[in-house]
C-alpha cells in the first residue's frame, strides 16, 4: 500500500503549490509530512483584512505576524506580505500587534511584494523594509514627513510602484528615487496625489523610458492633457491609466507613439450642467488613433451612476479597437442596450464584460448579449443606477443566460460565481461557489489578465 507520507518534501511542495484558500490549513492537519509539505505556500501569502483585525481586538484570535515570531524559521518562506486593516486599542493602533508585525517583517528575507494602504501605519514599519534585497513590488499609503521619505528612498531595484495619497515630502524626492531605480522600474501607479505637478511627473518620465505601465488617477494637476504630453518619453507602455477632466484645451501634437499599449482606462470627471467630457473622451481616443495600438482592454469609470455611457463614444471605441479588445469594463454608469448589441457583434475577441447588469430588463439585455459567439465571462459590477433594494440574479434567469450565449461559462454577480457546463450524458449543469474579495485589494484600473 502506497501512503502519500512516503513522498519526497519536495514532491509535497510542488503538490500543494495547486492548493489554496482553506484547503491549506485543512492539509496541514492531516500528517505531519503534509504540514511541512505545506507551509511553504501556505506561508507564501500573508494579508491581513478587517476580519482578522476585528477577532484581534477582541482577543479571539492570534495575527500571522505572532505565529512568524514564534516559529522563526518559517519566515524564509513569506513572498508577499499585505495589510489592509490595523487592530485598534482604545482608538489608537493595537501597540502588540504593530510590535509583532514590524518584528515579523524583519524574519521575512525573501519579501517580494509589499502592500500596506492603512494611514498612519507605514512609518512603523519602513525600518524593517530596508534590509529587503528582493523586494521588487510596493503598495503604500505614502503620507510621510521628510525623514521618512528618505527612509523611503533607500529602497531601490524595485520593478513595480504604488502611491497613494503621497505628501509633499514624498513628492520632492519622486526624481531622484525613480532615477535611482531607471533599470529596474516597469510599473508606475500615482493615486490621488494633490502635490503632484507636471514638472515632477516630466523629471520622472525622462528617466523611464523603459516603463511598461503608468497609471496617474486622481492627482487634480494631472489630467489627460498632461498625460499625453508626457508619454511621450514612455514608448514602450503597455498599460496606461488616466483622468480626463474638463479642460478643453487642445492635445499637444503630435500624438505620442504607443503602439505596445494594450490596456487603457479613463477615470472620467463631471462636474459642468453640460459637460464637454463626451467630446473629450472622443478627442482622447482620436489622439491615440495615429499609434494604431491593439488594445486587449478597455475600461472606463464615471463620477455618477446614473449616466449613461454615450453611443456615439461607443460606436468609436469599436470602430478603433473593436477587432482586438478581450475585455470591455463599464464602472459605475449605465449602458445602453443597444450599445451592448453593437459590442456583442463587433468584437469578435471579446472575452470578459463588466458592467451593470439591468436586472428589470434582463430579456432585452440578453438579446444583446446573445451576439457574441466568444464572450465566456460577464462581471455584474453592482452599480446601483436604480434606488431601492436591487433585485439579483437567479438560477432561473442565470440558466436561460448561459442557454441564449452559448460561448457563455462564467457569470459573477453580487457574491456568487456562476459556471456552467455540460454534463457527460449532454445536459446542462449550474455550479454555484461564493465569490471572494479581489486579490490583495487591487485597483480597478489595474490590468487584469483572467
């Protein structure tokens, strides 16, 4: 008789690297052999989310960050480290936890990826982050002071870069460090950043002409027009996030050369009774017509739920693009049912479809949807266009779905996942699973790949 006790460790490992989610800790109560077999991945990611931050305060449970200190050894093993929620004590920063987590962050050696977005926290723990050789990826809430800026600086080779909320401090010192790091760096995120200027943004451009992603939303100095100036030093991109605002001033000319890019988003802003951003958005992507880029995805977000997305401005995203895009993403806006039609029939390669889905007019929407002989995903982004209790998707309406769009396999809607297949005798089968918060809390303009 054969025991999966008697396989090697690292046939074990490499096992368990297709586990996730509870499936690991369950293994690592069945043997011994299967605990060290796991602990590699079941290490390997440690984020640390209001949940476990609520059973900390409440003395309930213990934080992954005791469990390093305690077992010192393991911490070999951590990649990626993100903390999205600080317990509190008494309306201050839980001291036991913030002293387990910086001391635990001094085991981790082999930390990759970095993600920290609560305020207040990072500068407890920058000391233990600058002895990390093979950090390669941060997230952080940068609101720093000038001494922890330069703390800040000291970490070079990075490949990907993400602010948010950055001071001035941090802002002053944006040149040199980029510079400092010109071989390495190919992502490049700036997030609501009130201090960020063109100038800053150019003195950074110059230097990384290599940069395959940049994505500068909300920072009000820095809208499409500066934008689109500035690419201009960035030939390479792949991926390019902006906010367009209301200036009607004219783009700089010539259109920079972005032939790789493949992933575009608009954060899009209104605040004039009319707005011109419909004519703008219209110039955005007239500019980027000369580079002729084969864009994969496209996604736009608007400011009030409630508009919907021009025809006229869809009409022209497929008459550019249609042919390539795989993944069309409408955030927190209507879209017609009629520009739905047109997406389904003349995108042959769509794949993926987030938008809201009109419950209360599910038949017309699925007319349009029926159209696409290649749309195998469609995300319901909730957007609430509608007051009142919104109604959700049921197996009923999910079945008849996936029967009118055969290319159909995957609906996501609320907290559900919805997959269908075929049996083996040729009948058609719902699986329903719970849908889980996105990866480590990541930005909606982000690429994504699934």
């Amino acid at each position: 008789m054969v025991s999966a006790d008697n396989l090697n460790l690292d046939v074990l490992e490499l096992v368990f690297c297709f586990l996730s989610g509870n499936d690991l800790p369950s293994v690592a109560l069945v043997s011994k052999s299967f605990l060290a077999g796991v602990i590699p991945r079941l290490y390997s990611t440690i984020s640390y989310q209001i949940r476990q931050a609520k059973g900390y305060s409440i003395k309930e449970t213990m934080s992954p960050f005791a469990s390093l200190l305690a077992h010192p050894h393991i911490g070999v093993h951590v990649r990626n480290i993100e903390i999205r929620s600080v317990p509190m004590l008494k309306s201050r920063l839980h001291p036991t936890f913030v002293r387990e987590c910086r001391e635990a962050l001094q085991l981790c050696r082999n930390l990759r990826i970095f993600k920290c977005t609560v305020p207040g926290v990072l500068p407890m723990f920058l000391p233990s982050l600058g002895n990390k050789e093979r950090l390669e990826s941060i997230r952080i809430h940068a609101s720093l002071t000038s001494d922890q800026a330069k703390m800040l600086a000291k970490l070079g080779n990075l490949h990907h870069l993400a602010l948010e909320f950055a001071t001035w401090n941090v802002v002053d010192m944006l040149p040199s460090w980029t510079q400092s790091m010109s071989k390495t760096l190919s992502d490049l995120t700036l997030y609501m950043i009130t201090e960020l200027h063109e100038g800053v943004l150019e003195s950074m451009l110059v230097h990384l002409p290599n940069l395959l992603g940049l994505h500068v939303l909300g920072c009000p100095k820095v809208d499409h027009i500066v934008m689109l100036r500035q690419v201009s030093h960035t030939p390479l991109l792949q991926s390019l996030s902006l906010t367009t605002s209301e200036s009607t001033c004219p783009l700089t000319q010539p259109p920079p050369s972005l032939r790789h890019l493949r992933y575009l988003a608009f954060d899009t802003r209104y605040t004039l009774q009319p707005s011109p951003s419909p004519t703008i958005l219209a110039s955005v992507l007239s500019h980027l017509k000369s580079s002729s880029p084969a864009l994969l995805s496209f996604a736009i977000k608007l400011p009030e739920r409630k508009i919907i997305i021009g025809e006229a401005f869809v009409t022209q995203l497929i008459e550019l693009f249609g042919f390539s895009l795989r993944r069309l993403a409408f955030l927190d806006c209507g879209v017609a049912h009629q520009s739905i039609a047109e997406i389904c029939k003349s995108c042959p390669h769509l794949e993926r479809l987030d938008l809201a889905i009109p419950v209360n007019q599910i038949q017309v929407f699925m007319t349009g949807v029926e159209h696409s002989r290649s749309l195998n995903m469609i995300v319901d982004v909730d957007n609430h266009v509608d007051h009142g209790i919104r109604k959700t998707l049921g197996p009923e309406t999910v079945m008849l779905m996936f029967v009118r769009c055969r290319s159909l396999k995957k609906i996501v809607s609320h907290q559900r996942i919805w997959t269908g297949r075929t049996k083996n005798d040729g009948s058609f089968a719902l699986d329903l699973e719970r849908r889980f918060s996105h990866n480590y809390g990541s930005l909606w303009f982000t690429p994504r790949r699934d």
